[in-house]
C-alpha cells in the first residue's frame, strides 16, 4: 500500500518484496474438502494483489525469480 500512495519507489518495494519471508499455501487437514483445507501462504496473497492490479506481473516475476 506504501507503493501505490508514491511512498515507496518501485526498487524499494522490489527489494522489499524480494527480502519477504515468503510461504506457500499448504492443506492443513486431508479429512476436509478443498477448499476449506487449504491454508493460504502470502505468495496466494501477492497474487491477490497483482490480481487488483497494484502490483505488475513483472513485479510478481521478478519477485519469484529473485527469491526462490
């Protein structure tokens, strides 16, 4: 949210983004059907943002690129 008010430039989200303790989603019980036992990681809530637009898909390929 820093970025899209201009309080951030690109290069410091980028790094920040890239620096993120990043973790994936997981199912966390295998008795409960999809989707209730799926248990969201911030990479499904980075993709939520690039979905809303406030994020590129080249910020979201650069990010992944550089941290895995």
């Amino acid at each position: 949210m820093e970025y899209v008010a201009g309080e951030l430039s690109r290069e410091q989200l980028l790094k920040e983004l890239v620096d993120w303790p990043w973790t994936s989603g997981r199912f966390d019980d295998a008795d409960e059907p999809w989707p209730e036992a799926y248990v969201r990681g911030t990479w499904d809530q980075l993709l939520d943002v690039v979905r809303e637009g406030l994020l590129t898909d080249a910020d979201y390929e650069y990010v992944f690129n550089h941290t895995t």
